[in-house]
C-alpha cells in the first residue's frame, strides 16, 4: 500500500512538473512566432502571437508581429486592427505606424496610408534627434 502511495504521488508531481515546464511566457511566444514567421510558417506564428497577446494583453510586439502575419495572410482590416492595439499600447510606435500605413496601402486607402507614413517619419525622425544628441 505504501508503494502504491509512493507511485501515486510520484506521478502526481512528475505530471506537475512536467505541466509547469510546458508553460512559456509571453516573451517567448512572440520570440517563438518571430522564427516561425522566418521560416514561412505563418499559420504557426499567427497562433504564437495570438497565444503572446492571451498571456499579456498589453504585449505590444504580440500585436505588432500579428498584424505583420495578417497582411501576409491578406487579411488587411484584421491587421489594422493589430496595428491598431499596438498604436493605442505604444502612440509612439513608428513601427507601428508604418505598418499601419503600408495595410492601408494594401487596402487601396492612399490618403489613410500617407498620414500614417507621415505620422511614422515624425517620430522616426524625433527619435533620431534624440538619439544624435551627445549627453552632457
């Protein structure tokens, strides 16, 4: 009987161990749907990202890598959308606004795509004032 327990219990904390060590951070996935998307497998990425955004959903790169794998997927008002929650997470995301304008590109809005191109150029070139200022 004793055994028995023994086994019991060494199952039991094996398969917590085992739960435990599958579970990846939200950082990960996104890390995970970046080397899918390089290998052209974007349904995988698109679940890598989706999985980011459920873990933290205020991961901004879960979002952005998402509304990267939309446009290729052709799927343009879902990647607005992405591209979207990025820019109401991170307003400055030029990244974000770029792609954001490229999708609208892709949508045939070329006044929506230019503002959003401007918009990117502003705060590209923002950061780039900052970043060329020598420190005292």
């Amino acid at each position: 009987m004793n055994q028995l327990l023994l086994k019991f219990f060494g199952l039991l904390l094996m398969g917590m161990i085992l739960t435990q060590c599958g579970n990846k951070s939200s950082k990960e996935y996104v890390e995970e749907g970046i080397e899918h998307t390089k290998r052209e497998r974007f349904g995988s990425a698109r679940e890598s990202f989706l999985k980011a955004i459920e873990q933290d959903p205020k991961n901004v790169a879960g979002y952005y890598g998402l509304g990267g794998i939309y446009n290729l997927e052709k799927k343009y008002d879902d990647a607005e959308k992405a591209f979207k929650s990025v820019l109401q997470l991170d307003p400055a995301h030029y990244n974000a606004w770029y792609s954001l304008g490229y999708t609208y590109e892709l949508m045939g809005k070329k006044e929506d795509a230019e503002q959003s191109y401007e918009k990117s150029r502003r705060l590209k070139g923002k950061l780039d004032a900052i970043m060329s200022e020598e420190e005292p």
